[in-house]
C-alpha cells in the first residue's frame, strides 16, 4: 500500500472473499479500493472505534450515558426550577382568588349601595328644586299680591280722601265694600 506523501509501499494480504467485498464497499461509495481502504483506517483511528465490534456497543454506551447526563440534568432543573414555578403559580392564582371573591363580596356590594344612594340623592335633589321653582313663584306671586294690594289700597286712599265730610255713609260703605271685595278677588 502506498502512503500519501510518500512512496514507502506495504502489502497485505487478505482473502478473495474479502476482497469482493472490499471491492463492492468502495465502489458503494465511489471510491477506490486503496481510497477506501485509507479512508477507513482514518475513520477508526480518529473515532476510536473497535471495528470488530459490530453492533456498536461502545457507542450505545457513550449514548446511554449522555442520555443519562441530560435526564439527570432535567430532573435537577424540574426540582430547582419547574417545581417552584408551579407552586409559586398555585399560590399566585390563589391568591387572586382570594381578591376576586373580596371583591365580588365587598367592592360591587359597596358599588351598587353607592347607585342606590346617588340615586336617592338624586331623587331628593330633583325635589328640592321642585320646591324652589314653586318658592320662587310663590314668591313671585307675593310680590304681585302686593302690587295689587298697593294699587287697592292706593285707590282705596285716593277715593277716602275725595270723599269729603259731606259725603253720606252710604257712599263710605259702598266703597269700603268695593275695596275689601278687590281684596278677596286677589
């Protein structure tokens, strides 16, 4: 066999058997008999690989143990971390719970007697301003009343002092008579 770089040859031998299928290997992957051969003697020194061990049992060991590793370290992770978050979430939803049912018990009931208050409030004040439009024309009509009672009155002064003394009582009465009845009509 040659080296690469090199012009030192070795030979092995090896059966006919052996080489047919060294013959299909190489040809399976497009390579020569020698390439494939050099190619493979990489493969093993580098991997590390017992190539009598057919059913990669090294390998499957290898695997087992990182597998091993990784689900040690998910269960240290599960304990240390995913545990803690769900119990911190139980307590958390718990908790809000908690306000929910304090508010639906305290806050809405104080809501809905502060409506009901507001709307007596309401209610009362609606009323009051019912009363002060009926003062106010109450009011109003005072003073109207007292107009017209001024205005009688002033008549009433008027016509007294017209009268004389020579007047009859009959006219005197007729117009205390004529004054009171504008007095009732008021």
């Amino acid at each position: 066999m040659e080296e690469q770089g090199s012009h030192k040859i070795k030979t092995l031998r090896f059966s006919i058997s052996v080489d047919e299928k060294l013959q299909k290997v190489a040809l399976k992957s497009g390579l020569t008999k020698l390439d494939f051969f050099i190619a493979m003697v990489d493969y093993f020194f580098k991997s590390k690989k017992d190539p009598r061990d057919l059913n990669d049992e090294v390998l499957k060991k290898e695997i087992n143990k990182k597998t091993d590793n990784i689900i040690g370290f998910i269960k240290t992770q599960e304990e240390e971390l995913l545990r803690p978050m769900k119990k911190d979430g139980e307590r958390m939803i718990a908790a809000q719970g908690k306000i929910i049912t304090f508010f639906n018990e305290n806050i809405i009931k104080h809501n809905d007697e502060q409506k009901a208050t507001s709307k007596t409030q309401s209610n009362n004040l609606s009323e009051i301003v019912g009363f002060l439009k009926k003062l106010d024309h109450a009011q109003y009509d005072k003073n109207s009343l007292k107009t017209k009672f001024s205005e009688i009155l002033e008549y009433y002064i008027k016509s007294r002092e017209q009268i004389s003394g020579f007047i009859k009582q009959a006219e005197k009465d007729e117009l205390t008579s004529h004054v009171r009845k504008q007095v009732r009509n008021l």
